[in-house]
DNA sequence: CTTGAACCTCTAGTCACTAGAGGCATTACA
DNA sequence: TGTAATGCCTCTAGTGACTAGAGGTTCAAG
C-alpha cells in the first residue's frame, strides 16, 4: 500500500489529477488511512498506468470510461474497444490533415518577408488580411 | 453600417464569439446606435476577416493581439510577424509528429483484433494496460 | 516528541468559446 | 400607427481536462 504521491512518482500522472480521474469515476474511490489519506495498492498502479496510457494516445475521459466499462465485460470486450480506437483513428488522421494544409500555408507565409527585415507590405499580415492570397483551402 | 448579425454572417464567426473578442480587445469597441446595439462597418468586417484566418490557422488570441499590435507600426512589422508565424508553424510540425506516432500505434492496435469479434485478450485493451506492447514512442 | 514534508478539501482559474435567462430595440407588415 | 417577430443587449454559468492556491490535518523520520 502506497500514497497518492507515491503512485504519481510511479506512474507519472500529477497528484491533482490522480484526484481528479477518482471525481471522474476513472479511478475507484481509494482505500484510505484511518486519517482519511489515499492508500493505493497494484490494481490502483495498473487502472491508473491504463488510463495515463489512453489519454497520452489521446482518448478522451469519456471514451476511457467506455474502455473501462468494456474491461469489466470481458464477452463484449474486443468489439466494443476496437470500435472506439478506430474512431480515435478516425480523429486523428482528419487532425492531421488539417494540419498538414496549415503547415503548408504558414510555410508559403513565414517565406515570403524573408530577407527583407523591414518591410511595408509584410506578407504574413498581408495573407492573414486577405484569405483569397492562400494558396489552398485551410 | 450594419449590425452583428450581419457581420456575423458575412464572416461566419458567431454572434457571441464577436462580443467575446471584443471583450478581449481582438476587435475595437463598436459603435452604438441610440439604443445600445453594435454597428459595424468595412474597417470592422475586415479586421474581423483577419482575426477569423488567423484562428483558423490555430494562432492564440495572444498571438492574434500581437500581430495586430505589429500591424499598427509597419516599420517593425515584417519580421515581428514573420517570427510569430515561424514559432506556430514550430508548434504545428510538432503536433503533426506526435499525431503520426499515435496514428501508427492506433492502427496497430485496432487490428490487432480484426476478425474474431469476441474474445477475452482483446489486443486494444491488452495494449492500453500494457504500454511495453506499443511498438514506438508516443 | 517535534518538525517538515506530504496530504486533505474546497474554490477559482485556464482557453476559446457556447448556452441560456431575462429584458430592450428594430423592422416588416397590416 | 400598432403589433408581432426577430434580433440585440448584458450577465452568469458551463465545456474539457486539468492546474494553482488557501488553509488546515496527518504522517514519517530523527
């Protein structure tokens, strides 16, 4: 058995936020000392490395609920799981499709003053004034 | 002269999110007829066009006062701006990479499962419990 | 047994909005 | 000119996923 600051050292999730996934119902409520601080043994080490992992992947907490759910069904377990990762997936390639059409744009604006330190008519200003100076959608 | 609905719809940003940027000092304060309501005209809409672009390229409302502060001294404005747009395209080739690491792990994951639509090791699962299952930083 | 670090709860702040309540202004039409 | 519908006003509170701080209690080491 072991503190809350003690399993945030392990598994590197601050204090406030271990507090936080038990408000969320993330976490079970933890066991506590006969003066009402946090007692976590390995189960508590492992749900919280779970939930530190999927949140890094980008899950959000509601989604993470589902998974937990899903873990305590072991029948129902692989389709539902599979399901909201592809969905994830889904997420984050459209994220990075935006992203890459804004890396181009700022690309294309970030060259065009350079060089010339000083200028009336910088181009960033210009491009972010006037969308129709883009080159492509965003 | 035309109200905030009319230059809500001309620049597609929402009624409130006009009063909002107003209130953070992106947009001056509007005029007013006699009974209080906001008028705007082209000075208006196009600084309004501005700050939306700017949004839509992820700058911050932080970034956003900046450049409008380096629009109003055109002698230092070129390389001013052209340093803020730099360090967003920084952040964005940054949050491209780490979506592309997740991208991977996400996919690995999904199909992992593929196929037999029930089972007790689901590989999603198994995989966020586990993160030495990942094949890669993330 | 004392000291100091770690813990507790509670409230409020972050960012960039969004939603809703309750009330006044404007406009279109009869 | 009357009235009804729509639009506008301010203000407060909510979103997600935390983070920071106040003020007080408990634990572990020496």
């Amino acid at each position: 058995m072991f503190s809350i600051g003690e399993l945030s050292k392990r598994t590197k999730v601050k204090v406030p936020t271990i507090r936080y996934y038990e408000e969320m119902g993330l976490l079970a409520e933890a066991e506590r000392t006969s003066g009402n601080q946090r007692r976590y043994d390995k189960t508590g080490l492992e749900r919280l490395s779970f939930i530190r992992h999927a949140r890094d992947l980008g899950f959000s907490i509601e989604a993470i609920l589902s998974l937990i759910e899903l873990q305590e069904h072991p029948d129902r377990s692989c389709q539902g799981a599979t399901e909201i990762a592809k969905s994830q997936l889904t997420d984050v390639r459209a994220k990075i499709k935006k992203l890459r059409a804004l890396e181009k744009e700022l690309v294309r604006m970030s060259k065009g003053c350079e060089g010339d330190g000083v200028s009336e008519d910088c181009y960033v200003l210009a491009s972010l004034a006037d969308h129709n100076l883009c080159h492509r959608e965003h």
